[in-house]
C-alpha cells in the first residue's frame, strides 16, 4: 500500500480518516496523520480560548457575587458556565487534549464552588424570609 499523502510505502493507517500513511507522514505524538493533527491541534485551540473567555467570566462572576447575587443573569451565567467546561471536559477525555484537560481542570474547582456557593446562599435567603 501507498501512502495517500506522499505516495511512499505505507505502514500504518491513520485512526481518525482511515487514510494509508507512512511514518514520515504520522504524527507521532497524535498518532494521527499530519493532515488530521493539524486540524486536531486547531481544534485544541479553539477549545482552549473558550476555556479562557470561561475564565475571565468566571473571575468576574467571582468578583461580582456579592453586588449582583440577585441578579438573574447571574445565576445563568454560572449554570451556563458550568454546563460549557462539563461539555468540554468530556470532549477533552475522549479526545485526548492534554492542554485543554489541564486548563478546564484549573478552574473547574472555582466554577464549582461558586455554584455551591451560590445554592447555598440562595438557600440561606429563602430560609430567612420564610
Ligand atoms: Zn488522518
Ligand atoms: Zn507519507
């Protein structure tokens, strides 16, 4: 068999477009074909910037809790947060994106206590005001 990126002797098939491909034409970190890891690494980068758009909001919502508890947009913010880095976190583990895992994980904690946080206070009111 060809490779079908270079025409050399193929020795391997790429697990993601199923293409012949020979050694030079793997990556062999990905063990993709460089056609796919190149978009795989693309994609990666895509996830990581969304990543930090969430945690740049997320310190804002952080530092804005106190003001703007009562705030509804809040509160859907924070859900909504949550609900974008457990998606991402699932499509971090099946794909295999270190980086992006490593990012999530680093403000997967806050985003998390900030909803416990939030529950707990929204609790702690309705408990108050009867
Ligand atoms: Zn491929
Ligand atoms: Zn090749």
């Amino acid at each position: 068999m060809k490779c079908e990126i270079c025409g050399n002797k193929a020795t391997t098939i790429c697990p993601r477009c199923y293409r012949y491909v020979c050694e030079n034409c793997i990556d062999p970190v990905a063990m993709y074909c460089i056609d796919c890891s190149s978009f795989k690494r693309a994609q990666e980068e895509d996830y990581i910037r969304i990543v930090e758009t969430l945690r740049k909001k997320i310190e804002f919502i952080e530092s804005s809790m106190e003001k703007c508890f009562d705030c509804p947009l809040l509160k859907d913010e924070v859900m909504r947060s949550m609900r974008i880095l457990k998606e991402l976190e699932v499509t971090a583990k099946s794909e295999g994106f270190e980086n992006l895992l490593d990012k999530i994980l680093s403000i997967k904690d806050k985003i998390q206590n900030i909803g416990i946080n939030y529950l707990v206070k929204f609790k702690m009111r309705s408990l108050e005001s009867g």
